[in-house]
C-alpha cells in the first residue's frame, strides 16, 4: 500500500467498503451484457451497425460499448467525471473498458475491414474549453490513450467543441439534438481524412447525439466510416 492510499484509503464507489474503487462483491453487478441497437432508428440491430435503410450518406455507422450504464457503473462515471473528480478510477475504467471491448466480435470485425492500420483511428470527443479547464482533464482522451496503445493504432485530437452545449442528461432526444447541433468542428491543420476508419471514444451513450452529430463532421471532411466507441451504453 502506499502512503497517500494509507492516508486516503480508496473506497468502493457502490459499498464504501475500503480496499479499491469496486470491491470483489460489487463487481459481480458491473454488467457487460449491452443493448444492441441502431443509433438511427434506436431499434434493435443484430451488430451494432447502422440499419442499411437507416444510413445516409453522414450517417454514423454503428456503436459498440463495453459495459452497462446500470446503478454501479453510473457511480464510476460520476466519480470519473464529476467532483471530487478520483482520475486515479482512470486505471480501472481503462482496462475495464478495453478488456470487454476486446471481447466485442463486431467490434473487432469493424477493426478489420481491411484497412491499413495507420487508417484506424480513435478519437475523442472533446470537451468544450472551459469545462476542460475546470475538470483538468477530458475523460474521453483518457480512455483514447489506453485504446491506442493496447491495440497499436493511432489517436487523434483533431474534433473541437465550438459552443458550451447543456449537460445532456437533463434533456429530451429531442433537445438532445438540438443541444448538439454545429457543436463540433475540426481543428485547424489536420491531414486528410479520407479512407480513414475513425472510432469516436466517449464515456457513454444514451440516445447517440453527441456521437451522431460529431460523426458528422468527420464524414463531411472525409472520413470513410465513423464508429462510436463508449465506455458504457444506457
């Protein structure tokens, strides 16, 4: 143990119990049976993809995610992202993440479509510039780093926030894609996108705005195909 978990012990985010972020008996709840589901339409789909009659030509092309946004994973989220803002859970979440993500056959298939590697992108979703300044850090980029490294392919800040958009949570889908429209955009001096496979990492989807709207802007200036990536799906 080490002295600063002597003198702040690391408790269980869903018991309290002391020892680490999720204690041998709570993770038994951590769920990783997700929903499969078109982004679009918000109805089933057998691999994750975006249904055929569903897709336009900027259309999102599928989401896969890792585990279930149920009670615990709601609390690590939280934790993650909100005050007091524990970035020490980015270890567990990471691994979590890539752990059951690896496990994900329509995943790895979409990493596989035969594409160069150096053409398999993942990207963050960014936060807007005041909001990183007060949290210190983006959760996304987080997660984005361990990805590359675990799978060797390339990561990519190239998306900006352009607005200050309202929490989601709060909103109706409706407002959610209201909330998120021309909130994204590219940064300034990046390369070509074209014949690149970009995976957008999040933390969560719910209704697939946020990852929606920026596969938009990515598929505008090029991309191949876009994908969202989550940590959770609820």
């Amino acid at each position: 143990m080490s002295l600063l978990d002597f003198v702040f012990p690391k408790r269980c985010v869903n018991c309290g119990k002391t020892g680490d972020y999720v204690c041998q008996n709570c993770f038994t709840y951590i769920s990783f049976d997700t929903k499969s589901l078109c982004l679009i339409c918000d109805r089933p789909s057998f691999d994750n993809l975006t249904h055929p009659a569903c897709k336009k030509k900027y259309s999102i092309d599928g989401c896969f995610s890792a585990i279930s946004y149920n009670k615990i994973a709601k609390k690590l989220i939280s934790n993650f992202k909100y005050k007091p803002y524990l970035t020490d859970l980015k270890t567990f979440l990471a691994e979590l993440f890539v752990e059951s993500i690896i496990q994900n056959e329509n995943f790895i298939h979409a990493l596989e479509m035969g594409l160069p590697a150096g053409r398999q992108v993942f990207v963050p979703v960014p936060l807007f510039s005041s909001k990183l300044r007060k949290r210190g850090y983006n959760q996304s980029e987080i997660l984005v780093k361990t990805l590359s490294k675990k799978f060797n392919l390339p990561a990519q800040n190239i998306l900006k926030r352009t607005r200050d958009t309202k929490t989601q949570y709060k909103l109706k889908r409706q407002d959610r894609e209201e909330n998120l429209k021309n909130a994204f955009s590219l940064k300034a001096r990046v390369g070509p996108l074209s014949q690149h496979n970009i995976f957008l990492v999040d933390d969560i989807v719910t209704t697939g705005s946020t990852l929606k709207e920026a596969a938009n802007v990515l598929k505008r200036n090029g991309a191949n195909k876009v994908f969202g990536l989550t940590l959770a799906r609820d």
